[in-house]
C-alpha cells in the first residue's frame, strides 16, 4: 500500500471512530472483545456498546459491581450508558467473562 493510501485509510478509520455527538464515544463489542478495552471520558458522557459480532443469545455487558447491565446485543445492535460519577468501572462481556473492559470516570 502507498504511503498516501495508508494516510486516507488512517484519517477515515480516525473519523469514523469519532463520536457521532459531542458526549458519546464508543466501544466496538465482538467475539471475548472490547476496543478499547480501557476507556477514559469525561462525567457525563455517554458510552455506546455496539456489537459487531452474531453470537447464539447476543452479547451483554456487565458491570463487575451490578451497576449497569445491557440486554442481550444482537449483530449491529448497540446499547449505551451514561456514566454521571467519576470512577473506575469495571465490566466485561457476559458471554466471554474473560473479556473485561473498564471505563475511567473522569470529572
Ligand atoms: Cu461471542
């Protein structure tokens, strides 16, 4: 690939990776994967769980503490959360417990 190529490539994947709003960032969900795994936003923001992968009984996300659970995500589903108090929060997906994700709570 051209260095020119790859540029563009980088710049679209950088823009698509964006938030669609200001407030909302997302985490990519596949099969026992979360990108990012660790994520850090500012209170008040808003995170969204999209699903990339088809899975028997969907994907969930679980907080380690109870504190947030989303319904089983089908393919291209997504779910989303607003994270209001700064902390750690760990999480990982219900169906591949060893993926474990957490969001940084800024203030
Ligand atoms: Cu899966």
């Amino acid at each position: 690939m051209r260095p020119t190529s790859r540029l563009i490539l980088i710049l679209a994947f950088a823009l698509g990776a964006s938030p669609a709003l200001a407030g909302e960032v997302m985490v990519q969900v596949g099969h026992n994967k979360l990108d990012p795994a660790e994520l850090t936003v500012a209170a008040g923001t808003t995170v969204v769980f999209h699903n990339l992968d088809e899975m028997p009984g969907g994907h969930s996300i679980v907080a380690d503490d109870g504190s947030f659970q989303s319904p089983p995500l089908g393919k291209d589903q997504s779910w989303s959360h607003t994270f209001s108090e700064p902390g750690t929060f760990a999480y990982a997906i219900k169906e591949h417990p060893a993926a474990k994700g957490a969001i940084v709570v800024e203030e």
